[in-house]
C-alpha cells in the first residue's frame, strides 16, 4: 500500500511541476535524445520495459530489477554529420540495490569562423560539444515496486564558451498482479538553470562615446540570460501479451509532458525469438503537431556464452521526415 501511495503521489507533485508548455525555451535539448537502439526501435516506448543497461537513461528505478551486471557502448549517426554517443554500466549491489555511471556525449563537428568582412571564413576552426553524466541508484522496495534516482552533470560548450547545470532524474517501476501488467513513471532533467559565459562574450565598451579622449577600449561581458532544462515527465505502461519458452512480444506505451513542447505518445512492441533474436517496431511522437519524428525499426542479436555471461548487438532505424533518418548501433556485454 505504501508503495501504491509513493507511486500516485509522484504523478501528483509531477504534475503540479510541470504547469506550461513554452516550445523550444529550454537549454541543453541533447538531453530528450533517446538511447540505445532497443528503446529507439520500439519508439522510445520504453520506461515500463527498460530492464538492461539503458534504464539508465530511460528510468533509474529498472536497473534493479535485473541480477546480472552489464555495460554499454551506443553511437548514433546523427543529422549533418554530428555524433552521438553513449556509455553506461551497472551493478547489482546484492540485496542492497544498484548502482550505475553513465556517460552522454554529443559532437557538432569542427565549423569554419566566419566573420562579415571574411565570410568566405577566416582560417580558423570552431567546435561544439554538450556532455552529461550521471551516477544512478535503484532499490526494489518490495518485489514489486522499485524506485530509483540519477544526479547529473550537464555541460554545453561552443568555442570558448560554455554553460553546465546539475539536475536529477526519478524513477518508480510496479510490477502488477494484472497479467504481468508494469506501469512506470519518471521525472527527468529536474535541476538548475544553464547560462552561457566565456571569453567569447567579452567585448571592448566606450562607456560614453559622446565624450572625447576618455577610455573607450574598457572590458566588458554581455549578459545572457538564463534557460531551464527540458524537464520531463512520462508515464508508461508495458505488457508481455505473448510470452512462450520460445517466442515473446512485448508491448509498450508511453505518455509525455514536457515543459518545452505539447504532450504526445510513444508506442513500440518487440518481438524476441528463441531469447536470440528480437524484431522491433514502432511509433514516435503521436499527437505532436509538426513533428518529423515517426516510423521507427530494429533487430537485435542476444547471445549467452553462459547463464552470467553474454552479449548483444542492437540497431535502429528512425525516421525523420524532411531531415531524412538516423541511424542507431550498440554493443553490449553481461556479466
């Protein structure tokens, strides 16, 4: 019953934290970038199915629910040549819960400088880069309900300036007695403000340039403002609608109130042969209005060398409308 309470409640004080939409007013969107092909294959439908090494992302609460340890590398080619990868690990503490690290890491590329007396550029090179990590815990406080949480540190950088912020994700997971039903919530991006400062923002000010003969080449910083980051709260429910020794599909959906963008749904199933083989599918973004995102795809490969130790390969494909598609690779070990 209490965990029934903490589950209900944390929908309650989500909701209340989460009152407007203001559309593309936050900083460091690479945060709402999906990981693993697993999850993105099944249109990021995932919170109530997220049982391996991703549930660090996804919700913090799953990584407990698993004995076995296990550690990712994901990469996605993302639009206009940019790079987006992904590690994490994590460890089943035995009885006292699990923990976990990961690491998100998105790459723009070099980019020529360019000025308006030298737009053809100026021989020198920028680059753009955004970082977070995070350090996780999960506990099952009862063999049906788990919670979890992950406190992060996020920074963005172009050239020589940068912004970085501190927030923290929450996760709860319950297991059913209703046909394996699992219902999830999380609240995600919960931290400070980002303001961007460096010595780009420096400029040469005259204070007064009605005067003549006084200081005009003083030191100054421009003022930029400060932007939240793209809290998210989601609610998820999945169900094994088939599960035999040889053959198993997995249902998911997920609803998603973000404080940057209107509410839409996430839906995918997976269909796991022979706990060898897995077909994914689904569906991104119902609902949003303008949205590119969409159809998404996967196959994935399990192998066990033993009952502890193993690995997978996952791939994703995901439609973007007019920017084309991504596409999504990871390698995964258990041990």
């Amino acid at each position: 019953m209490k965990a029934k309470i903490f589950f209900i409640l944390s929908i309650v004080v989500a909701s209340s934290l989460i009152a407007q939409t203001k559309v593309g007013s936050t900083a460091a969107p690479f945060l709402n970038i999906g990981v693993g092909p697993r999850a993105i294959a099944m249109g990021g439908g995932f919170i109530a199915t997220a049982y391996d090494v991703t549930a660090l992302y996804w919700n913090p609460a799953a990584i407990s629910r698993t004995e076995h340890n296990e550690a990712m590398f994901a990469h996605s080619k993302w639009f206009a040549d940019i790079n987006y990868n992904w590690a994490g690990a994590k460890l089943n503490l035995n009885g006292l819960g699990s923990v976990g690290l990961s690491v998100m890491y998105l790459d723009y590329g070099k980019m020529e400088v360019t000025t308006l007396l030298e737009q053809d550029g100026t021989g020198e090179f920028f680059s753009a880069k955004d970082l977070s990590i995070g350090l996780s815990y999960a506990y099952n406080l009862t063999d049906r309900f788990s919670i979890g949480g992950t406190v992060k540190y996020i920074n963005q950088r172009i050239w020589n300036s940068s912004a970085s912020a501190v927030a923290f994700d929450i996760g709860t997971l319950f297991y059913s007695n209703i046909f394996d039903l699992r219902i999830a919530a999380t609240i995600t991006n919960f931290g400070t403000d980002m303001k961007m400062s460096g010595k780009d923002l420096m400029v040469l000010y005259d204070i007064d340039p009605d005067i003549f003969g006084n200081n005009d080449q003083i030191l100054a910083n421009l003022r930029t403002d400060s932007y939240p980051l793209p809290l998210l709260f989601r609610v998820g429910l999945a169900m094994d609608i088939l599960n035999l020794p040889a053959s198993k599909i997995t249902v998911g959906v997920d609803a998603l109130h973000p404080n940057d963008n209107a509410e839409s749904l996430n839906v995918g199933a997976e269909y796991v042969f022979n706990n060898f083989l897995a077909l994914r599918a689904g569906y991104k973004s119902l609902f949003l209005k303008n949205s590119e995102e969409g159809l998404t795809l996967g196959i994935g490969v399990k192998y066990d060398f033993t009952p502890t130790y193993g690995f997978s390969f996952d791939y994703a494909y995901q439609d973007f409308g007019l920017l084309n598609n991504t596409q999504h690779f990871s390698i995964s070990v258990r041990f």
